[in-house]
C-alpha cells in the first residue's frame, strides 16, 4: 500500500504542478474546457489514463469546466501516485 507524502515533500510537489491547489488531504484543479463537448472529452481521456493509473480521482464536469481532486484514499492523504497523476491529468490538457 502506498505510504503518505510528508509535508515538505507534498508542498514541494505542489510547486511543481501550477494551477493545482491543496484542499485538505487532496489537491484540486479546475480545467476550462471551453464547452460541453470538451469537458466531455477532457474527462474521457482522464478516465483512460486513471484505468491505466488504477488510480481514480473525483471529477466534477460543468458546462465549460472539470474539476479534478486527488487522493489516495487507501493511504488516507496524499501519495507519488496524486503527484504523477496530476502531471498526466496536465499533459491531457495540453
């Protein structure tokens, strides 16, 4: 079972992930898509890459926007695994 991050790592880590903020035990990022038909599509291809991850976030879609949160729940608070999937959530994005 992935083990949680301590602090200095964690904001350490969140510096290097512009946009992406703490909440608590997650981070959160909010993506403008531009219309529905884009975050539809943004939150498809999140969803391929968090089955290839096994690693799931919460997703919240609006009209124009998709929220992300990150958490490894397993390990009750943040882990490499939220790290590296918000690096690949941001290479999705474009």
């Amino acid at each position: 079972m992935p083990q949680p991050l301590p602090e200095e790592t964690i904001i350490r880590k969140l510096a290097a992930l512009p946009g992406w903020v703490r909440d608590g035990e997650e981070i959160v990022r909010t993506f403008d898509r531009g219309n529905f038909n884009g975050s539809i599509a943004f939150v498809n291809a999140i969803a391929a890459a968090a089955n290839d991850a096994d690693h799931h976030p919460d997703i919240a879609i609006s009209w124009n926007s998709v929220t992300v949160r990150l958490s490894s729940h397993d390990a009750k608070g943040l882990t490499d695994r939220d790290f590296a999937l918000a690096q690949t959530i941001d290479g999705l994005a474009g």
